[in-house]
C-alpha cells in the first residue's frame, strides 16, 4: 500500500515538473514571437493618410499665378525683354579694347617705322603688337535712337502678353474649376437617386410578396440601378481627369489631384445684362491684346527709322595706343637702333554708303510693309474684341434665361416623381411611370447645374472680354465686395 503511495506521489511529482517546464518553454516563445512581431512592425514603413486640400477658386487662382510653367516661361521672357533695353543704351557709349598679334614674316621686316630720313632700323622676322583701342560712335543716322525706342517697346510688348497668358489661364483654371463642381453636384444628385431606387425596388419587393407588383417591374427597377451605377462610375472617372487637367493648370503633379477637395457653391445670384457701350470702351482702353497690337505697330515704325539709318553716313571717333616689337624683347641694338616701340593715335573715321546693291532700298520697302502688316493686326484685333463682347453678352443672356427654366423644372420634376411614387403605390400607374419620372428628376438637375456653370463662365468670360483683372475680379466675387 505504502509502495503504490509512493509511486502516486512520485507519478504527480514528475506530472506536475513537466506542466511547469511546458509552461515556462511556451511563454517564452510567446515571448519570442512578441519580440518578433514587434521588430517586423519596426520594420515596416508607416504608412499615413496624407491629409486633404481643400481649394477655393480664390486659392486655385493663386497657385496657378505662382506655379503654371507657362506662365512662369511667359513671365522669363518679359524679364530678357527688358534686358534689351540696356543692351540698346551700350550703344551710345564707348567701347574700350585690348587688341594683339603676333607675325611671322617670311622675310626680315623693319620693327619700328622710321621717324626721319636716312633713320637706321632693327629687322627681324618676328613681330608682337598689342595696345588698348578706343571706338567712340559719334553718328549713326538716328539708329542708335529707333533701336533704343524699340526695345523700350519689346519689355512693353512682354509685358501685354504676359497679361493675356495670364488672363487666359485664370479663365481655363475658372472653367475646370466648375466644372469638377458641377460633376461632383451630378454624383450627388445621381447617388440620390440611386438611394430611391433601392428604396423603390425595396417596396416592389415586398408589394411582389403579396402579389401587389409583377415581377417585370423589379428586373426593371434592377436595370435601370445598373444604368446609374454605371453612370456614376463614368462620373467619377470624369471628376478625376477634371482633376487632374486642374493640376496642370496649377503646376502640380498629377498625384496630388486626389487630394483636393474643392470648396464652392453653384449657386448664382443673376444680375442686369452690362451696358454695350460702356464694355467697348474698357476694353479699348485696358485689353491687353489691343495693348500689344499697339506696341507692335509702334515697333514697325522704328523698325522704319532704323532701315532708313543706313542711307546716312557713319562717324565714328577712335583712339589707340600700344606697343610693337621684334622677339624677342631687346635694346641691344643700342638707343639708335629701335626693336620696340610705344604707337599711340586719334582720328576720325566716316564711312558713307554710296553703292549697296540695292539692300538699303529693300529693307526700307520690308519695313513700310511691315507697318501695313502691324495696321492689319491691329484692326484684326479690334474686330475679334468686338466678337468676344458680342459672344460674351449673348451667352451671358441665354445662362440667365436658362437659369430661370432650369429651376422651375427641378421643382416641377421633383414634384412629379413624388406624386408618380404615390400613385404607382397605390396601384394607378406602372412602374414605367416612376422610372420616367426619376430620369426627369435626374435629367433636370443635371441641366440646371450645367445652366448655372454656363453663367458663372459667361460671367467670368464676359469680364474677360471687357479686359478686367480676372485675379481681382475673382477675390472681390469670393468676399462679396
């Protein structure tokens, strides 16, 4: 008895040694893998959710004038045009050379010329000149003058053009800018009806339970979910190249675009048409193609000035003064016998043209032409000004006569389709009934919203047209003033 005691006791002993050495091996590898798993999650990158940007058409503006690469390429060249003009006042100033030669003749040739009859000399095969040559243009026959006023024209020429790539990008950075709104306004009023026909399709479900709705019209409800899932994939593909096609405008890369969120309203207060005539006269006297145009015929009439230049002879004053020697360098000859000698001089030099060819005569008839090409431009200018506030005006009328058709027929639409819901609930129509009238619903905001970015943009581009600052225009139509 005492034996099989023992071995009980001893059998627990062992059980009980093994369960402990069991526990201690398994929390250690729980702690091992702890410990692993730890060091992988070190291992791996974190990754965060970058935050979302949120946009005004204010704050778009903004970052396309500071980035857009055209711009900023236009904004380069306004900068070496207004460099000509210092280049233009180097000429009436002096030029001051260091000239130098080395010759080798093939026979001995005197060193220094001789200074009086019978003057020996040193000969030698070698001979170094160099010396500082001074040229001063005293007349050029107005050239320097036309050539001054001419790229005193080109910085102005820079800068009317910059003004219209500048002009011309606010108002593409404007039109996308809507228009993603109006696509992200499409979305929502396309998942709003989506929700209503789930939750229709819900109530025919169960009407077909009871018996109170034919199978057909949940296929059809079925399909025409599809088609709006579908449309809305289409949507939201289109919203994404919006975005990126702003990007551009904006000179971001194309990654960025997903992080925008655009802030704004489509919704417009319409006001009275402008006044015609007021808008012709702003813009004659602040567009700035008309501004360029101007500064272009200018450019051909000094361009005139400078071809007729050339009939007049030129006068140009000079000074030198160097040094001429034999190599190498030496006074062996003694004091009579010259191998070196400091020159100096100062004169006056005209050269008159007598016999060209021809060439003068013909620049002069290509600069007149181009003062005829400079008037045609100019007018042609005037007429596309004229266009543009014609076009805009129109278009400016018809967004606001849209505006107002297109607000009473989502009203009448929404109406119409709460009334057919009713009435096939009731058991009076099909469902073909609701179904038109849920893509009445949809159709009419999707019209109303193009009528209200269509005026926004007339609005702007009817600014445009007149020549307003559309960057200034812009921040007083954020803040209201």
């Amino acid at each position: 008895m005492m034996s099989i005691k023992r071995v009980l006791f001893l059998f627990f002993c062992c059980l009980l040694l093994l369960v402990q050495s069991v526990q201690v091996q398994g929390g250690q590898m729980g702690k091992n893998e702890q410990s692993s798993e730890s060091w992988a999650r070190g291992r791996e990158p974190e990754t965060t959710s970058s935050p979302v940007i949120a946009l005004s058409l204010k704050e778009c503006v903004r970052l396309a004038v500071e980035q857009n690469p055209v711009l900023q390429a236009a904004q380069t060249e306004q900068a070496i045009q207004r460099l000509e003009k210092p280049l233009a006042i180097s000429t009436f100033l002096p030029t001051l050379d260091v000239e130098g030669s080395y010759t080798r003749f093939g026979e001995k040739q005197r060193i220094a010329p001789a200074h009086s009859n019978n003057e020996l000399g040193v000969f030698d095969d070698d001979l170094v000149e160099a010396g500082l040559v001074l040229l001063l243009p005293i007349f050029q026959g107005g050239r320097r003058i036309a050539e001054y006023r001419i790229a005193e024209l080109s910085g102005k020429l820079a800068t009317a053009q910059l003004v219209t790539t500048q002009q011309d990008l606010i108002l593409n950075v404007a039109s996308v800018f809507f228009k993603i709104l109006q696509t992200e306004q499409v979305i929502r009023a396309a998942q709003a009806s989506l929700k209503a026909l789930q939750a229709q399709a819900a109530t025919i479900h169960m009407m077909l339970d009871v018996g109170r709705a034919a199978p057909v019209d949940a296929m059809k409800v079925d399909v025409r979910v599809a088609s709006i899932e579908q449309e809305l994939s289409k949507l939201q593909a289109d919203r994404h190249v919006l975005l990126v096609q702003l990007g551009r405008l904006l000179g971001a890369d194309a990654q960025q675009a997903d992080l925008w969120q655009l802030t704004g309203e489509l919704e417009v207060v319409p006001k009275r048409l402008p006044d015609m005539g007021a808008a012709r006269e702003f813009a004659g006297a602040h567009r700035s193609e008309l501004k360029a145009a101007h500064t272009q015929l200018e450019q051909a009439k000094k361009a005139l000035d400078v071809a007729r230049s050339e009939h007049w002879p030129r006068i140009d004053g000079f000074a030198r003064y160097g040094v001429r020697s034999g190599v190498p360098f030496s006074q062996s000859g003694g004091a009579d016998l010259l191998d070196n000698e400091d020159t100096w001089s100062v004169g006056v030099a005209m050269d008159i043209p007598l016999f060209r060819g021809g060439a003068i005569q013909t620049r002069v008839s290509q600069a007149a032409l181009r003062i005829r090409q400079a008037e045609q431009t100019m007018r042609d200018v005037k007429l596309r000004i004229d266009e543009d506030l014609d076009r805009s005006l129109t278009e400016l009328a018809d967004s606001m006569n849209r505006l107002q058709v297109t607000e009473k027929n989502v009203t009448a639409a929404a109406e119409t389709l709460r009334i057919e819901q009713l009435r096939y609930a009731e058991g009076r129509n099909t469902i073909n009934d609701v179904l038109d009238a849920q893509s009445a619903m949809l159709r009419a905001d999707v019209e109303y919203s193009q009528a209200v970015v269509d005026y926004l943009l007339a609005r702007i581009g009817w600014e445009r047209s007149k020549g307003e600052d559309l960057q200034a225009f812009i921040d007083r139509w954020e803040t209201g003033s």
